[in-house]
C-alpha cells in the first residue's frame, strides 16, 4: 500500500479514545478523531493536533458519519463511561450505544473497513459467575439505573455481529474492564479518581457500602496492547481485556491512602443500585489468541497515574 493505513476513531477525545490516537500514529496510521466531547476534553489531544496525520472532526455519531476518502478502521469508542456520566446522559448512553454503533458499522460496511466495538464487562452485570469468561451470558437489569449502559452495549454487541454475519463485515469485539491512567477526568465520579483526588485534597475517601465489592483494575498501557493486538488478529467474538488482579473497594481506598501519604479517613456512604459485587476478567481468550497479559502491577500504574493527578491538582511542587 502506498498509503499508511487510515483509521476512524470515535470518542478519540476521551480518556481510552485519545491514548489510542497516540498508538495509532505511532504505528504509522493517519488517524481521524471524532468526538463531540460530551464527557471528553480538547485538552486530551491537544498535543496531537497539528501533527501530519492527525485529523480532528466534531460531530456527533448518533448521526449519519462522513469521512471522505478510504478508511481501513473503525474503531468506535464514542460513549459515557463512567456511572456518574451515563446517570447524567442517561439518553444520549443509549443513543450512542444503538444509533452511533449503527452509523459507525453502516460506514465500515461502506468504506471495507474492519470494524472493533468498545464493550464493556458491564455486560455481564452483577455477575453470577466468577472470574467472567466470555461465554458467561451475564445478569443484567434492563429497567435498573445502569441498563442504560449494560443493556446499550450489548446492543451493540448484537448489531455487530448482525453486521459481520449479514453484510460479512469484518469484526472484533473488545470486552473492557475497569481500565485507569493519565487523562480520566478528575470528577468523572468513578472510584479511582474520587479516590486520588479526595486523598490528595485531605477530603474523606467515599466508599459505597462497606466496600467489601471487588474489582479489577488495569493500566492503560496494558489496555491499549491487548485492544491494538486484537484489531490486527483475525478472532471474531468478543474477547475481555483487562487485569485479574482483584481487590476490594476498601482495600483499594486504603492503598490509594498509603500511596499518596494522605490523613484522609475513610467514609462510608449507600451503595449505588446494582452495584456489581464481584468483578475479575478471565483472561484465558486473550492468552490463548493475542498473546497478551497485563505487564503493569497495580502499584506501577497507581503510581504513574497519581503523577498525572498532583499535576492537574496543581500539586507537582516545582
Ligand atoms: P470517556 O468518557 O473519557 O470517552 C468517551 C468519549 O466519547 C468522550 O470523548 C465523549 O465526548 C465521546 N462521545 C460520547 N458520545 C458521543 C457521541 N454521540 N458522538 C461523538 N463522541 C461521543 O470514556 P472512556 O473511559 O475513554 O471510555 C471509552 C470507551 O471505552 C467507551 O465506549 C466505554 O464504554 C468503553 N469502556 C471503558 C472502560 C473504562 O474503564 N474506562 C471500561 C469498559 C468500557
Ligand atoms: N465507589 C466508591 N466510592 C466512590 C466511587 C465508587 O466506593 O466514590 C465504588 C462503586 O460503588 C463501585 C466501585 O467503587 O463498587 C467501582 O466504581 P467505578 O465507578 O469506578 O466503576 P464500576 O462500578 O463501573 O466498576
């Protein structure tokens, strides 16, 4: 080919979305980020504009998608995320799982493009199996408070594999756990950024119920591999990405309290509705067909990522 390989990438200004736009031009890739920044930020890739192959369109994917020109990837991670987002969003989640999953295949199908949807270990919802191999089928409620999220993605799931067996569009699907890192918005509600941002302000650490839920926490780097190993396989169906490494939300309040050297104490507050018990990926799929696993501990990536924290805190003290 002549050209290098063009890549879409919807939600490419989130936190997962822009780390991808970087590895992505660092394969060589022209990358066109899409985004209407509902819960991203032009700060996220800011860095990136001006670059040769760094394109930036804002629009919204519910509706129709236009790129010009050919385009080798899709890759759509355009959605809230975060529980705190999706409860504010509650529409737009559901609108972006569905109709922005429908436009962003209908253009794979269009351009030949292969096609890689962002899911979600939320489909497997309050789980009954554990550790969650992809074949477990999940227990999720649609009518709850986070069936807006669960129930979007695996739409979305659905209409994937509609597209792949209908129209023979090529397909891969990314199962995400609970992934953190530098650019996860400061106030986007989920627990590793309350719990860094309330350590390093000296404010009491909010965990939900007595904290004895558990969940499995992944760096960024890790997250970013298995996603760019699983586009170029050739393994249709959904694979889970993420760490087994499994903690409680106590236990990981408290390592969070140690690592930052905070005298913050820890308060108990309700328990959000299904709000899963017990989270842990089996990674046995991703083993076998990628060749990946996660190379960064918990303690590396906490560490990385509170550099990131005491720097938008204003805290860095130089
Ligand atoms: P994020 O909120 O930082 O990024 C999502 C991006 O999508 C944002 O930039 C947002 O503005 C954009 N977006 C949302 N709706 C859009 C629309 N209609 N049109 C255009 N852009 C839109 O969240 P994230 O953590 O980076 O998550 C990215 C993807 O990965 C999501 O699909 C999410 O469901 C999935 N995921 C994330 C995690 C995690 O732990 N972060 C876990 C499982 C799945
Ligand atoms: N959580 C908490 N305190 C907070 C935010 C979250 O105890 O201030 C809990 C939450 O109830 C859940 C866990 O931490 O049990 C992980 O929550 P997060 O929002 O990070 O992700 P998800 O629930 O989607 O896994």
């Amino acid at each position: 080919m002549s050209r290098p390989p063009r890549t879409l990438i919807t939600g490419g200004a989130g936190f997962i979305g822009s780390h991808l736009c970087e590895r992505f031009l660092a394969e060589g890739h022209e990358v066109i980020c899409m985004d209407n920044f509902i819960t991203g930020s032009p700060d996220n890739i800011a860095h990136l504009i001006g670059h040769e192959r760094f394109h930036f369109i804002h629009h919204d994917v519910t509706n129709f998608i236009y790129v010009e020109g050919p385009l080798d990837y899709v890759l759509h991670f355009a959605s809230p995320a975060s529980p705190v987002d999706y409860l504010k969003y509650p529409i737009q989640t559901l609108k972006v799982g569905a109709l922005g999953t429908h436009k962003a295949l209908g253009l794979a199908k269009a351009k030949g493009a292969r096609f890689l949807l962002a899911s979600t270990s939320e489909v497997y919802g309050d789980p009954l199996v554990h550790p969650q191999p992809e074949d477990y089928w999940g227990n999720v409620n649609p009518v709850g408070l986070r069936g807006v999220y669960d129930e979007a993605k695996r739409f979305a799931e659905a209409m994937t594999m509609a597209y792949h067996r209908y129209h023979g569009v090529d397909v891969r699907i990314v199962r995400i756990f609970n992934s953190y890192g530098p650019r996860m918005r400061l106030d986007d509600g989920r627990a590793l950024p309350t719990f860094m941002t309330q350590a390093l302000k000296g404010e009491p650490i909010t965990v939900y119920g007595d904290g004895s839920q558990t969940r499995s926490f992944q760096y960024i780097d890790d997250l970013v591999e298995g996603i760019y190993r699983l586009l170029m396989s050739d393994y249709v169906g959904p694979v889970n990405i993420g760490n087994p490494e499994e903690i409680s939300i106590l236990e990981f309040a408290k390592e969070i309290i140690e690592l930052t050297g905070s005298k913050s104490e820890i308060v108990f507050k309700p328990l959000p509705a299904d709000d899963p018990k017990v989270r842990q990926p089996d990674i046995s799929l991703a083993r076998r067909v990628l060749g990946w696993e996660p190379k960064v501990s918990r303690r590396e990536g906490l560490r990385r990522t509170l550099e990131y924290f005491k720097q938008r805190l204003g805290l860095t003290g130089s």
